[in-house]
C-alpha cells in the first residue's frame, strides 16, 4: 500500500488540474477555480463516506470495498476490526456453549436469573427439581416457585447462607438453595437435593434423643441407690465411702451428659424461637447470677452490669440455659480469687452480653473448636471441673435459634470474654427504666 497521504495530494492535484482547465475553457476567476477544487475534492470523500455507509450496513465482512489513498487505508482498518470482532464472537459463543454444556451436566439445578429474577437459563436438573419448563424463560421465578420462604429469600439482599426448603415438584424432596450474584446484576441460582442427607441427620438425632431418653431411667435409679449408700454414714466402711463417692460423681456426669444431649435434640428438632414472646433479660441475668453465686463455698466475685433496659424476642428457657452454661463455665474456670464481669449492653445496631472473666483462660488453638460437641480442653487437675463439653454447643445452638452470634476472646493464664451478640430485630425496650448494678 502506498503512502496514502501522498495519493490523496495527487488526487488534490488533479481536481485543480481540472478546475484550471474548465476554468480556461468557461472564463473562470481564480476565486471560482480554487472553489471547484475544493468541490471535486469533497465529492470525492462524499462519495466514499456513502459507500462505508453501505457497506457497513450490508454486514459484509468477508470482503471490502477497493478505494485509493486514505479510504483504502479506512476500508482496510474497519474490514479488520469487523474480523477480529467477529471472531472473538465466535469465541465468546464457543466458550458459552461449553459452560453452558458443563452446566448442564451438573448434579445440581442452575438457574441464571436476570435483573428481574427472570430465568434466562436453567440445567435439566433444575427442571427436575424446581418443576421449570422451557416455556417458563422470561418469566419471573417467584411466579412458579411460590413457596414464602424462597421468595422471602431471593427478596433479601444477603445470600451468604443457603436456604433449606421441600422441592416444589414433590414434598418429601428437600433441597437447600443458593444464591450467587455476579455480573453486575445477575444471579446464579443452585438447588442441590439434600434429602438424604436430611434423612441421615435425623437418624443420628432420633438415635441420640432414643437412647438418652432410654438411659435416663436406668440411670436416675442408679444414681438414686449411690446416694443413698454414699449419705449411709458409718454404717459404710470408710473405704466403701470413698468408692460410692467416686460412683456418685461419675452417675452424676452421666445424668449432665443425658440432659445436654436431650437439650440439643430438643433444639435442633423444635421450630425456631418466634419473635412475639418478650424475654425480660435483666431478671433473667440477675436471677443466673444470684444462682452462680451460691455454687461453691470459694468462688470468684460475680459483677452484673445492666447498661440497658432492652429485652430479647425468644424462648426465655433457652436463653437461660446459654445465658447461665457461660455464667457456670465463667464459675468453673476461674479461682475464688479472681472476678467475673457480665454486661448487657447495647452495640452496633444490636444488644450485646460478655461474660468476662479473669481465669484459666484458653490457648488460641482450641477457641474455634469449643463450640463442637464434647470438645475439651483438659488443663492440670480438673476432677471437680469435669463436664460434658456440651455447653458450648448449646450455647451456640441458641444464639442461632435467636438470630445471634457467640465471639470467644481469651488469653491463657489471663481470661476470657464470652460475648453473645443479638439483632435488632430481636430486641424490644422495656417501657420501665432498669438500669442498675449488682455488686
Ligand atoms: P464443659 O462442660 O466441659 O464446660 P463446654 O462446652 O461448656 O463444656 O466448654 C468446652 C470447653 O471450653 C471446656 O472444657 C473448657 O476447657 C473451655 N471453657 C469454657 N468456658 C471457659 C472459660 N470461661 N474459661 C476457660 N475455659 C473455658
């Protein structure tokens, strides 16, 4: 391709040749003349604009038109761009084709939903599972699955938890569905069928709940006789005592094991807390710290402050129960010497309970791991602390039951801070003031 700048001054050049001559030949001045020129020169780029115009019109992209000095150049340039676009495109719908196709081969129902929660695009499986035909693409999901608790779901804005909820299509088919946004404002829907591993869990819970259940008779008869002989005085050699003693303690870590394990199956089978039942949290937290504090002969000072009069939405058994495993743990793992903070306060749009202590404390690496069932953390001689190491867990239990969230801070050798956080919408004002502190 030769320079194009230089051909268009020779095409320039031979518009004034023209212009001079017809000139001559008409009787032209030379104001006219330079205006022909100008003219020539124009209709030509006149001419080429049209002819782009048509040709990008046409949609042709396998040939270009010929054109001469700086049109060759622009046909050229757009007759490449048009190529390279259009094979990126063939790319982009080979790779869409393949996602789509490995898409469609998983285990899982996918639904791409639009700006509207309208389906773009869904798998076999989600066909399957969600009851979806391909006629249903376009319309808004919430029209055909129309269970509350998935429109609920996809109305909210936070997606880091899946929902749990029966297939539309068959009601003994349980699936738990995700929602991930990506892509500006689209969204990917999965649904993965969790029916047997639903009917798995509640195999182990009906287990666990049946067998506690059936040890708890046996066992309060055990522990009733151990009593009996341990309180027999004299009448039982010394040596006898201390064997019945020992029994005593152990028929007793028993009887904790049974009922947490019970008061984990109960909360894991009952539905969650309604939000109409008012639980008053300062009596509540009085009353667990008047009980903790006639535990022992020796124990650390117990030090309540109630710097706010808001009450929780939920089941006031199970708080109690959360409330006072950490007010006991807080008891148990600290020396009469040292003290025991509990604040009821109100924080980042939310209400907050620390159970702090100035005890054992607990080393880094078991913190993530005290809320699993029957985790321990075995310090020195800890015969009289024994538990079940199941607190913890029902501890966490709850706090889920009530929307909430446990943090666990804790130095070792210097204490611990248990710290139950609850929502807002979990939370009601006592209409009479109650701030007071407890010593
Ligand atoms: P346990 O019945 O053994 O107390 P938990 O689930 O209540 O079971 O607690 C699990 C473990 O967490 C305990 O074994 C104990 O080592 C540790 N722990 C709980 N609370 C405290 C605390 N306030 N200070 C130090 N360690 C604690």
């Amino acid at each position: 391709m030769s320079n194009p700048w230089r051909t268009e001054l020779v095409w320039a050049f031979w518009a004034l040749i023209l212009a001079i001559t017809v000139g001559r030949i008409v009787g032209l001045g030379i104001t006219t003349v330079v205006l022909l020129t100008v003219a020539l020169v124009l209709a030509r780029h006149i001419f080429h604009i049209r002819r782009l115009v048509v040709w990008l019109k046409g949609g042709s992209s396998s040939e270009f038109p010929k054109g001469s000095g700086i049109w060759e150049e622009v046909y050229y340039l757009i007759y490449q761009l048009r190529r390279r676009s259009k094979r990126r495109k063939k790319k982009l719908v080979k790779m869409l084709e393949r996602y789509r196709t490995a898409t469609a081969a998983l285990p899982d129902a996918t639904v791409v939903l639009g700006p509207r929660e309208e389906i773009e695009w869904f798998n076999d499986e989600a066909g399957k599972m969600l009851g979806l035909r391909k006629s249903d693409i376009g319309q808004q999901i919430i029209n055909l699955v129309r269970l509350p608790k998935f429109i609920h779901y996809l109305q909210q804005s936070d997606f880091s938890a899946a929902v749990s909820m029966p297939s539309p299509v068959a009601e003994n088919v349980h699936l738990d569905i995700r929602v991930v946004p990506y892509g500006g404002n689209l969204r990917l829907l999965v649904a993965q069928d969790v029916t047997q591993l639903k009917f798995m869990e509640r195999v182990r819970s009906d287990f666990v709940a049946n067998v506690s259940h059936e040890l708890r008779t046996p066992l309060t008869v055990l522990k009733g006789y151990v009593e009996t002989l341990s309180d027999a005085g004299e009448i039982v050699p010394e040596h006898y005592a201390r064997m019945f003693k020992r029994m005593q303690e152990q028929t007793n870590r028993m009887q904790n094991l049974i009922n947490g394990l019970l008061s984990l199956t109960r909360l894991e089978s009952s539905s969650p807390p309604a939000l109409h039942k008012q639980v008053d949290v300062p009596s509540l937290l009085k009353s667990i710290c008047e009980e903790a504090g006639v535990l022992g002969t020796e124990q650390p000072r117990i030090d309540l402050q109630l710097e706010t009069n808001v009450d929780l939405l939920g089941i006031e058994q199970e708080l109690r129960s959360a409330f006072s495993n950490l007010v006991i743990n807080a008891v148990k793992y600290t020396p009469a010497t040292g003290s025991i903070n509990i604040r009821w306060y109100e924080t980042g749009g939310g209400a907050r309970l620390d159970v702090e202590d100035t005890g054992l404390g607990i080393a880094r690496e078991h913190i993530p791991r005290l809320t699993e069932r029957f985790y321990r953390v075995e310090v020195g001689d800890q015969r009289n602390k024994v538990g079940a190491g199941l607190g913890l867990a029902i501890v966490k239990h709850v706090l889920s039951r009530h929307d909430g969230e446990l943090t666990i801070t804790s130095t070792l050798g210097k204490g611990s801070c248990f710290s139950c956080w609850f929502p807002a919408k979990r939370l009601i004002r006592q209409t009479l003031p109650a701030l007071k502190r407890l010593g």
